[in-house]
C-alpha cells in the first residue's frame, strides 16, 4: 500500500498508494504531486486565457505560479 516516489525537489517520498485494485485497469502512480501552482498556467490556457491575462492574475496574486525546480 506505501510506494516510495522520488520528488525532483525533495528526494525519496513515501506515499499511499491507490487502494483499490481493479483487475481490467489497475490503477498507478505516475509520478510526484505537483509543486503548488504548477499546472495553473497550462490550465489557464486550455480555459482561453492569453498569457496577458494569466500574467495579470499572477501580479494580482489571484493565481500562485510555482517556484523553479530546485536543481539537486
């Protein structure tokens, strides 16, 4: 039930895994969470949103933007 991913920015995290296991389509991480705020422009756009506008919402601090990946 616990599966250990790595997170670009923290290393090794463990995590729990889908507790439901069906037998035609079993159910997989993929990968780490997201960082707060990482999709939300990508997001934005497929809703319509022109980068001016996106841009706005993040100065207006209506929308976080994720912080750069920490290199490790």
């Amino acid at each position: 039930m616990v599966r250990e991913l790595t997170h670009p920015e923290y290393g090794p995290l463990r995590y729990v895994g889908i507790p439901v296991k069906l037998s035609d389509t079993p159910g997989e991480m993929q990968g780490p969470p997201p960082r707060f705020g990482e999709h939300n422009r990508e997001i934005l756009e497929e809703l319509g949103y022109d980068g001016g506008a996106i841009d706005q919402l993040a100065t207006s601090n209506v929308i976080a933007e994720a912080e750069p990946a920490l290199s490790r």
